[in-house]
C-alpha cells in the first residue's frame, strides 16, 4: 500500500519561512493533502493539491508537487507563532476515502 | 462549513470499564472514520462504516467496536477499557478530503 514519510520536527524563526517536506510512493495518488493540528485539536485541512497539477499557492502557503520524485512540499511564508502546529501529509486515490497519512512534522516557531 | 462533534475533548475512565466514544456530523455525509493518534505513530485507523449499520476494520480494530444506527452519529466502543487505549481518538467523515472532529483525549487508570 501507500506509504507516506515525513520529517518528524522543524525549527524557524519567526518571520521565515518553513518549508515541510513529504514523500510518497504510490505514483497513481490522485489528491495530496496537508492538514495542521493545533496542540489539544483535531486536524483541520489546509490546502490540498490533484496529481495534475505542480503548484498551488494560498495567500501564505505554497504547495509544490514533483511527481517524478514524489515528492510533496509546503512551504509558509513569514511563519509565525500561531504557524505552531503539527502538519499532516497525506495521499489518496480516486475511488478511496480512506488517505494515507503521514506521520507529521512539528514545526516549531521560535521569537 | 463541515461540522464534525466528538462528545467529550477530554474523558478519564478505568481498566474495565465500557467506554462509548460519540461523533456526530450534519453534513449527511456516507463516510465516517475512527483513528487514535499517538505519539510518534501518527493516525491508526480503527473503524470506519459507509452506511448505516455498515461497519468495515481498519487497521488497528482490536479491543474495539462500533456502532452506526443511525447516519449522522458513529460510535466507537472499548468494550474493557485497558490502560494501552489511553490515546487521542479522531472521528473524522468525507471522502476526498476527511473532515475531522476536535478529537477526544481518553486515559484510562
């Protein structure tokens, strides 16, 4: 099945920007997703991107999409304090409801 | 906008005791899903039902069942509470993307 990996913590600065990188193996996932789970909440979806496309971009948030490497990204600019959060990758198929989720990557925003 | 309540954010309960875990939507949406979420380990899937009364395993349903009487609310059972269940339980509905529910924080002494 899917396999979804990601870095398990990141470190910025306030007023950088992060980038959150996410790997997966199955070439035929159709809908990639990022979710971001504030401390004690659920997971609340950001943005997600289709296998057709390479780039999506929402006010602060870019998603890039290499399909060749299958290699997803997100990167926040001009993180802030509030950007603190776990970020969930996850992959899914045409025909599926059930994603494969990564496991997350805290990112940690620092003054 | 997506409404997914889960009953209770934080639940404290004892070793064999029947715990029941509520989730419920107002979207009228087929699809509902239980994860737990622990450290390190990231979402498990439990339980997840396409229909009322309709109930398939996930990946982790051991020492767990469900209940989906009616469409809107899914429940999750521990039938004996053990201390290896104290854990973050997700109830989530939808298809492409999930929609999530704040989550419930369940110990059990």
């Amino acid at each position: 099945g899917e396999d979804v990996e990601q870095s398990l913590f990141l470190s910025v600065r306030e007023g950088d920007s992060s980038v959150i990188n996410c790997t997966y193996t199955d070439s035929s996932s159709t809908y990639l997703y990022w979710y971001k789970q504030e401390p004690g909440a659920g997971l609340q979806l950001l943005t997600y991107i289709f296998s057709n496309m390479d780039m999506k971009q929402d006010q602060r948030l870019t998603v890039l999409l290499n399909k060749k490497d299958k290699h997803l990204s997100l990167r926040i600019a001009d993180t802030q304090t509030g950007d603190s959060a776990i970020y969930f990758c996850a992959g899914g198929k045409g025909g599926s409801y059930i994603p494969t989720f990564g496991r997350g990557t805290s990112l940690i925003v620092h003054p | 906008d997506v409404k997914v309540t889960q009953s209770s954010r934080y639940l404290v309960k004892r070793t064999g005791e029947k715990v029941f875990l509520e989730c419920v939507q107002d979207m009228d949406h087929e699809n509902m899903f239980w994860y737990r979420q622990d450290p390190g380990l990231g979402l498990r899937l439990i339980y997840f039902s396409y229909d009322v009364k309709m109930k398939e395993k996930g990946d982790i349903p051991e020492g767990y069942s469900v209940s989906r009487e009616k469409k809107e609310r899914f429940s999750l059972i521990l039938e004996s509470a053990s201390t290896n269940q104290t854990s973050m339980y997700l109830c989530a509905i939808g298809g492409q993307p999930q929609h999530f529910g704040d989550g419930t924080r369940l110990s059990i002494l």
